[in-house]
C-alpha cells in the first residue's frame, strides 16, 4: 500500500496530518494483469483456429472483394480466404458466409501449414454463419473451442480476437472491450446479421472474417462479422446465436419456415394515422397507458399460418408465447427461431368493428416448413436461413 499524506497549514502542520491511504491497483494486489489474460485466452483458443480459403467457379472483380484484389495486385479475384474455428464437434468448423459465398472449392488451413478440403453443410444468411464438414484423417486430433455464454456479456468486458493473416499461415491477435450489445446497426437497414449481437473496439482486418471473439477465460462469446465503416463500428455475431443455428444447420433442421405476416413495429406515425390506438390497458389493472410496443400487421398471406390461425391485417401482435415485443428485434428474433410444426400461441389486439373498441386476442398458429422456391425480400415469410425481416 501507497500512503500519501496532505499537511495542514499553520502550526497544526505536525500534529495534524491527515494521510489518505491509496489503494494499490489489482496489478499489485492480487497478481491480475490484463496483458497475461489476454495472452493465456489467445493461447487457449489458437490450435482451434483455422485459416479458410475458397475458390470461385469463375475470377471476379466483384466491387464487393475490392480488398481483397487489391491485396493480390489488383487482378481478378479466384478466391477468398479468411478465418473460422474447429467447433464442439471437432468434424465441423465455423465461418463467415461472406467468406463462402460463391465458393466451388473450400479449405482449411492449420497453424502448421497442413490443409483440408471441407465441404459447405449449411449456411445462414440471416445469421452470417457457414458450417463447413472437414475429413482431418487419421493423424489429426481436431480441438474444438470452448464455448462461453454471450447472455452474460456485460458491457466493458474484455475480449480478444484470434484470426489468420493474409499468407493464411501466421496467427494474429487483437484486444479490446466490449463497447456495445447492439440491437441495430446504423444504415444497415436490415441487412444484418441479427438483431442482438455484440460492438467491438478491438482492431482487425479482412482476413478475420469468421475469427472468434473470445472472453479472459479463452471461451468464443461471438465470430467477428464486419465493419460499419461510416459509423467505425465492429461488429460481431453472439455465440448464442451461432451455436443454435449451427446445431440445425448440422442436425438437418435450418429449413425456411412459413408465417405469412408483413408488418412494422408500433410508431407514432401508424398512431397518428388511426391504425394504432395511442394507449390501452394491456396489463389488465383498469388504467389504460400508452402503447408503446408491438407489431402492427399490414398484410397477411392467403392460406399462411398466421391466416389459418386467425390473424388479419390491422392486428397488433404484443406477445409470442412468453416474449413481449417490446423492441422490433424481439420479434424478428422469435421468427427466425421458428421450426416446423411448432405451435405458437400469438397474443394482440384487434379493432371491433361493432364497437370501434380495441380488444385483447389470442390464436394458435401452427407453423410449417416454406416449400416454396422463391425468396421473399421483403414478405417476412422466410425462416432461419433466410431474411429475417417482415
């Protein structure tokens, strides 16, 4: 302990000094550094990172691998090359879909410079997340990550990531906080990875892409997703997320799901134009507050699920199952866990067209799989490996 002592004036000055006793930091105290930390989480986490290289069916000059060709002299692209990690099954290995869009050829490559041709099992668009299935052989013992809990970041937290430079070969680290559990992304518009994931400070480049992001303790809490440049936001999916869709997506079971509502979140604007009451009484205590939450539906596909189950344009939803939609992201992020056959209670409001009074509702809608071969931008109508938006 560091001991400073702060006189007083006058004759008092010897016999009354008052010391103010300055805590050492943790450094001294306990032995905690922050530098050994970071060391021993990158340590813990490198064997299981890998570098990921694809090659195109054809070369591009696609604007969107700019970087990308100019870090290979400005010439058409073959491929792209990038990082991901061995995953709890040790067959599998986790990236980014940027890195495998239009991929004819993918493989991995480990610190020792031995590779392996994987093969693409799923992707998700709306989670960014691509499982690749890898054949290690028989002199290969693949480790899979630790994975932590991304529910329990908390903000300030130090994180690390781990990720392959541009020969493929060499592993670099950066290190940092965690600035922010984002629920949007500014001028993204939609296209994002989802709607609850994790802002970043620490430094990285292109070929992280697909990297783990991981706590003190060495375990993945997310995988480095992309960069906001406009905004200087670095931006990450949560391992919660990456962990469910890619169990489905290794399962069998990451298949579209049919819903069959378009809709936005209440607003004043809705309010103002009559379509949304300004307050009711949801709670049931007597005593009507404003309406501040739920999805207003604009359209309801014919023979979908959420028609067959009883919801109509003009509804407003406010809760699925036990989830109250308070945010917009609350829903979409209880659409794109919708699976097959799964009964969905749907709790909203509708206008009486008797009384002109708003009442409470409840249906059952059953969902099921979307068989259909086009993609609905802007329907909401896809399910997890699709757009997660409508």
């Amino acid at each position: 302990m560091k001991v400073y002592c702060n006189g007083l004036v006058g004759g008092l000055l010897a016999a009354a000094m008052v010391c103010l006793p300055i805590m050492a930091s943790a450094q001294s105290t306990d032995g905690y550094r922050y530098e050994d930390k970071v060391h021993a989480a990158t340590a813990i986490v490198t064997p299981s990172v890998v570098a990921v290289e694809t090659r195109f069916k054809e070369p591009t000059l696609d604007s969107e691998y700019a970087y990308w060709s100019y870090t290979r002299g400005a010439r058409p692209l073959y491929g792209l090359f990038g990082s991901g990690f061995i995953y709890k099954d040790p067959e599998y290995v986790i990236t980014n879909t940027f890195i495998t869009q239009d991929a004819e050829f993918v493989r991995v490559i480990l610190n020792d410079g031995r590779s392996f041709k994987a093969e693409i099992v799923g992707e998700s668009d709306a989670y960014k997340l691509a499982v690749l299935k890898v054949e290690w052989g028989p002199d290969y013992n693949p480790l899979g990550v630790q994975v932590g809990d991304s529910e329990k970041m908390k903000l300030g937290q130090p994180m690390a990531i781990v990720g392959k430079s541009n020969n493929n070969h060499d592993t670099f680290a950066t290190s940092g906080i965690i600035s922010a559990i984002r629920k949007e992304i500014p001028s993204a518009e939609g296209d994002q990875p989802t709607n609850e994931f994790i802002q970043f400070d620490a430094a990285w480049e292109h070929t992280f892409y697909g990297a783990p992001i991981v706590d003190v303790d060495g375990k993945v809490i997310g995988m480095v997703d992309r960069s906001v440049t406009a905004h200087g936001l670095n931006l990450g999916v949560p391992i919660n997320e990456i962990v469910f869709m890619a169990d489905r997506i290794i399962n069998g079971e990451a298949v579209d799901t049919l819903w069959g509502v378009e809709s936005q979140f209440v607003s004043p604007g809705l309010q103002k134009a009559g379509y949304v009451p300004w307050e009711f009484d949801l709670d049931g205590n007597g005593t009507a507050e404003p309406l501040e939450i739920g999805e207003w539906v604009s359209f309801v596909d014919a023979n979908s699920p959420a028609e067959i189950g009883g919801l109509r344009a003009g509804d407003i939803i406010y809760q699925i199952d036990e989830t109250t939609l308070e945010f917009h992201y609350n829903y979409t992020r209880a659409r794109r866990e919708f699976i097959p056959g799964q009964l969905v209670i749907v709790r909203f409001l509708r206008k009486n067209d008797m009384t002109g009074e708003w009442e409470k509702k409840v249906a059952q809608v059953q969902i099921v799989e979307d068989t259909s071969d086009e993609d609905d931008e802007e329907g909401g109508d896809s399910g997890p490996s699709g757009n997660p938006h409508g």
